[in-house]
C-alpha cells in the first residue's frame, strides 16, 4: 500500500489531528481511492452524506446511474489525470450531478468528488430563464409587427384623404387657412406613417419574419433612385447632392428592398442634419477582403457627432442626435434599421464622425454574383463601365420613376395614391363591420 492510500486512511480514521478540509471533504466534497479492480477502498467522511449508495469494499462505479458507468470505468482506468461528470442518488433520493476528478496511482486512482448538483439546477435555470426571456421578446416583437400593420390602414386613409383634399381633387376648399391646415396633417401623417414603417420592419426583423431575398440586381439604379427621392429635400436646403459611382460595379446578387431602405434612411439622416455643403453617395468594390464587397458610402459635411454619441452607436434604438438643423426631430429608428438589415444582408455598417466634421456612414455587403449553374458565388463580372456622375448624373429615374419601382416591391409597402388609401380604408371598414373579429 502505498504512503498515499496510507496517508488518506489515517486521516479518515483520524490517526492525524486537525486534516484540513480539502483532503477530507468540505462540504460537498470528499476524497476518495479506488483500486485497480474498481473497488473502493478508502473514503473521506463526507461521502456517505453525499452518495449513500458507496461504501468501502464495494464497486464503486456501481454507485452511479448505468448510463455514467461505462464512461466512470474508462476514466478510472486512464493512465494520466483527467476529469468527468457522473450522477448518483444522493442522501435526499434525489439524483445529483457530481464532477470528479481523477488521478492514477500504482494501485488505483485518487479522486476528488464534487458535488456539482446546485450549480447545474442554477445554470437550468438561468437557461430556462434566458429562453423564456428570448420566447418573450419574440412575442413582444411579432405583436409589435401586428400592431404597426394595423396602425398604417388608418394611416394610409389620414394621408389619402388629406391629399385628396390638399390637391383639391373634388372642387376649391375656400378660406386659405384649410389648404394651411391640410397640408399640416398630410406632412405629420406622412411623418408618422414612415415611423411606423421603420417599428414594423424592426419588429419583423425582430421576430425573425423579414427574411432576406437577394435577386440580379443593378446597384447604381437602386443608387439613383435613392438620390432622386431626397434631391427635393436637399436642394431646399442648399445642399449639393452627389452621387459618385465607380466604373467597375457590376450586377450582383442583393436584396433591393433592403438595399434602397439602407440608402434612403442614411442619405435622409445626412440631409436632416446637414446645414449647408454636401451630400455625397458613393459605391465601390473592396477586394482587399477575403471575400469582395460592394461598398456603400454616404458622407456628409453636416453637424457631426462626438466620440460620446459615436460610443453609443449600435443597432438599438437611440435618439443621438436630437434635433436636425432644420427643426426635423431625429428618432434613432432610421440607424437602427440600417444596422439590421446590414446584419440580415451579411454586412456591416461603420460609421466615423467628429463635431462639425460630418458623418461618414459605411455600408460594405458581400459582393455576390450568380453564376451559369443558378448557384451565387463571389467572382465580379464584367460589364459596360458607367461614368461618374456627379451633382447633374446621368440621366437618373425621375422622382416619379423612382416610386414607381418602389411600388413593384410589394414589402416596401410605399404609399397609395389618395383615391387608393381611400377606397382601401372603406374596404377595410366594410369588413370590419361585416366581421368584427377579423
């Protein structure tokens, strides 16, 4: 017998005054030696109170449930250190988990039991407690996608019948002050209607129901669509609008529809909180990454923002910047979703700025090309080179042009005309009050 087992069972017999409780077993823990027939020949105090089912003279292993036994035997019989988890009945009948590491000697192996039982039940439950959090959150996501649904039907009527009435569609209004006030509720209608938009699609993305669909797409007319619906508001402004695009941007595989709200939303960030100077939109390919972008980039000379605002940047909701110059109130919502649909598109989104130096927002997507066979892959190919285009491009789709593709994708869920959100909203009613519990 070798002085260790002799050392371990003079402790346990107590033959040595005062053993320190690592080797005789804290609670919840106790030292123990195994022979090399799998008998247990020597054991702490503590491990009746742990695992009744062992005690000297019988099979150790034995001791553990039949499923743990065959792994239990294989680590005994290891000639180096190692370390397992078994289970056992514990003295309550209940069945505990207990770690146990183990170390060979000439005529067994040491080991070292912990019980592990309370760390495993609070690890569950966080777990259980994680995954309720996450079921929540979904639910709380999908309800909010339900709600903005709803809330853009009356919206829609606000906005049809305003313009209806703003346009004069069925005769003269009268006193001025109405074509005043009008224009009033069309504008705030208008405003409220793309801030549910921006809380539908988060939502979605949210409860994981805005999927990504990429298609052949060319991404300097999505660019110049883009640039034709913000150009009113940035020349009103006195801005120059610029839309710089590099010879080289073939066709390639993306999702349109997240690609022009990603334009859209940072170019009308650039525009609300930008005093005078420019807007410039640009896109290159970037080779110098394992796998080719295509590069958006929206930079601006606007107010900028301070390494305190850029350090709570991210792709939660977070009102920034405050007000615009021009009064516009920014929500945070427009970064937020630009943020995910990068992520959902397998992109990033980085963006730079200091105080009174502008922003410079970075959008860089795999640049994706479909080949012969049907199957996407990453190899650019070659077409017709553009020309730059700077504040007068060339010639670009009309605002008109521009809403009109829009339209064609039904996800992007932009506006009717007047007589349409009207009609639409009566139909709604009508089966409302047909059906109350649609």
């Amino acid at each position: 017998m070798t002085n260790f087992v002799k050392l371990l069972l003079g402790r346990i017999k107590g033959s040595k005054p005062a053993p320190d409780h690592v080797f005789c077993g804290a609670a919840g823990a106790c030292t123990l030696f195994v022979d090399t027939n799998g008998i247990l020949n020597a054991a702490s105090a503590s491990l009746p109170t742990l695992i009744p089912g062992a005690s000297g003279g019988t099979c150790f292993v034995g001791a553990f449930l039949p499923e743990d036994r065959a792994r239990l035997q294989a680590a005994l019989a290891h000639t180096a250190p190692s370390r397992t988890r078994a289970h056992a009945r514990r003295a309550d009948g209940s069945i505990g988990a207990f770690d146990l590491h183990i170390d060979p000697k000439d005529e067994g192996a040491a080991v070292m039991l912990i019980d592990r039982t309370e760390d495993k039940q609070r690890h569950e439950r966080s777990e259980r407690a994680a995954e309720k959090a996450r079921a929540d959150a979904r639910a709380s996501a999908s309800a909010l996608a339900d709600l903005s649904h709803e809330m853009k039907t009356p919206l829609n009527a606000v906005i049809g019948f305003a313009d209806a009435i703003r346009r004069e569609t069925f005769g003269p209004l009268g006193n001025e002050k109405y074509a005043e006030y009008i224009g009033d509720i069309h504008t705030s209608g208008t405003h409220l209607l793309d801030l549910v938009e921006s809380i539908l699609d988060l939502a979605r993305i949210e409860a994981k129901r805005l999927t990504f669909s990429p298609v052949l797409s060319d991404p300097a007319a999505i660019a110049y669509e883009c640039a034709a619906m913000v150009r009113e508001p940035a020349q009103k402004g006195g801005l120059n609008l610029i839309v710089d695009i590099a010879d080289d941007i073939p066709e390639c595989m993306i999702d349109p529809r997240a690609v022009r709200q990603i334009l859209l939303n940072l170019l009308s960030n650039a525009v609300k909180f930008t005093s005078d100077g420019e807007v410039r939109l640009s896109i290159q390919i970037d080779q110098d990454t394992e796998v080719p972008k295509i590069v958006f980039t929206v930079k601006d000379t606007g107010i900028g923002m301070s390494d305190e605002e850029m350090a709570r940047l991210g792709p939660r909701f977070t009102d920034i910047q405050g007000a615009g110059v021009r009064g516009a109130e920014g929500t945070g919502l427009g970064l937020s979703l630009v943020f995910k649909l990068a992520e959902l598109h397998g992109g990033t989104l980085t963006i730079s700025s200091a105080p009174g130096e502008g922003v410079c927002a970075r959008v860089a997507l795999p640049l994706t090309m479909p080949n012969r066979s049907g199957i996407s892959d990453t190899t650019p190919s070659t077409r017709t080179p553009r020309r730059k285009a700077e504040n007068t491009p060339r010639p670009a789709p009309t605002d008109s042009q521009a809403q009109a593709n829009l339209a064609k994708d039904a996800a992007l869920n932009t506006p009717l005309t007047q007589l349409e959100r009207i009609e639409a909203y009566r139909r709604e009613v009508a089966k409302r009050q047909k059906n109350p519990a649609a």
